[in-house]
C-alpha cells in the first residue's frame, strides 16, 4: 500500500478545498507515492512523535495541526518545529496533516463533538454552500436531553477529557440548545447567538470575550488540545475501516502542551 492511498481514504472524508485561504493542510514533508510501512496519528508533530514513528516503523504521521504552518525561513534544527522537519526527512518519515478541511467536513471535527456532547442532529454553525448543508466550521443542535448547566460543563470535561474549563456565569435555566466549535472558535460566538445557542463549547475564548457576551449566553472554554483529541479518533476510524489489516496506531508520546497546576 502505497503513503497516497492512506491520503485519498483521508481525503475522501474531508477533501482539501474545504480548509480555511489562511491554512496548509496536506502534504507537508515525504514522499507520498513510498511504500507506507505503518500510520501514526496525533494532533501535533513533535520531535518525539518522529521519534516514535521511527522506532514503531511508522513512516507516515497523520496529524492534525499542520507541522508547517506559516513561513519557515530556515531549517536548522533551532525550533521544536525545525528539528521534528529533519528528523522526518532524515529518516524518510513522511507527515500529512488534515486541518480546517477536517473541521468542515460533514463527519469531523465538530460533528463528532456534537455527537459526543449529546446534540441530536448537529448542523455547521457556518455553511458556505447551501448546495452541502452539511459541510461548515462549528456545529449546533438541542441536546437530546436538556441539562442543568452544571451537569453540561460535567458532560463537557468526561467527554473531551479536560480537566478544567474556563465558564462564564451560570444561567439558572436548563439548557437545552448548544453550539461548539473544536479549536480557536471564538470567531463564532455571534453565530452561536443568532443560531438561539444557550450554551458554546470551544477554546482559547480572550478576556473581553466573557465580559462582552456573559449575559448572551454560557461559554464554556475546555482547551484547545482538549477540543481536538477527537481527531485521532476520527483518523482512526477512516483509516482502519478502509484497511482493516494495515497498521494505524495512536502517538503514546504524544501530550497536552499545557500542564494544569
């Protein structure tokens, strides 16, 4: 099996004209037309994550954040970034990563959260083309069951397995309606509003945030590694049910760059 056959069966699910004008999903080092000896996912490429491709035979990484994201202008080994490029090339272990095209996919990123979080039938909170309702950032739906508040920040941490979660104030009525965004998805809390959300799970919220839209509704902040853990899984899933006898295997070196103290 070939590396550019693990990368149709991904883009299949979740085609590169869906990321963002700003991102770079894909290819980003290796030689897709090699002999793929294994698959190891993770959410970010580390140093040890090629590390630990080479010592598992895996010479394919599938990521989810981009291993080149913005502009290199050299390639020494000085950033984590650098020497996780060398490494790979060095050892002719090949990474892909799949970002904002995940995201908006119909079964990705934020589908899966919703899935998990309890949303019965979650639609993009953004749909750019009404032609595919199903494909768009973000994710909105009524909970099959409503929640106290509480009981949904309690789902919220067992689901995405965060330790903590940064809230506004608590309302005193049931929630019943909820928007997410996995990832950075402050952008889209005026969206959640006028989609009726009472309730919006994402990450890196900013300060004046909270003070600007406590009183619209609850915001609920659970960490951005934390919001896209799911994506190992959802690789997971593509990959071993189109090959169910080849290799795919989760980074056990991989880990949460923030630490909770």
């Amino acid at each position: 099996m070939l590396i550019s056959d693990i990368i149709a069966a991904i883009e299949q699910e979740a085609p590169l004209s869906l990321q963002e004008s700003y991102d770079n999903a894909g290819m980003q080092v290796g030689d897709k037309s090699a002999l793929c000896t294994g698959v190891l996912l993770c959410v970010d490429v580390t140093p040890s994550v090629i590390d630990e491709a080479i010592e598992r035979d895996c010479n394919l990484v599938v990521s989810h954040h981009p291993l080149i994201f913005r502009g290199l202008k050299h390639i020494t080994g000085a950033t984590p970034q650098e020497l996780a490029i060398i490494k790979a090339i060095t050892a002719g272990v090949a990474v892909y990563s799949a970002h904002t095209n995940l995201d908006s996919a119909s079964r990705g990123v934020n589908y899966t959260l919703a899935r998990r979080l309890g949303i019965a039938k979650p639609s993009p909170l953004e749909c750019p083309d009404p032609a595919n309702p199903g494909i768009g950032l973000g994710a909105v739906g009524d909970l099959e069951l409503p929640l106290t508040p509480m009981k949904l920040i309690e789902r919220v941490k067992l689901v995405c397995q965060s330790p903590i979660t940064r809230c506004s104030a608590l309302p005193c009525s049931m929630i019943t309606r909820i928007a997410l965004c996995g990832g950075s998805g402050a952008s889209l809390i005026n969206a959640a509003i006028a989609h009726k959300a009472q309730a919006f799970v994402t990450s890196d919220v900013k300060y004046h945030d909270f003070v600007d839209y406590s009183d619209r509704l609850l915001i609920i902040d659970i960490g951005h590694y934390e919001s896209e853990m799911c994506t190992k899984h959802i690789f997971y899933h593509i990959l071993s049910g189109k090959f169910p006898n080849f290799a795919v295997n989760y980074s056990e070196t991989e880990k949460n760059p923030i630490n909770y103290l």
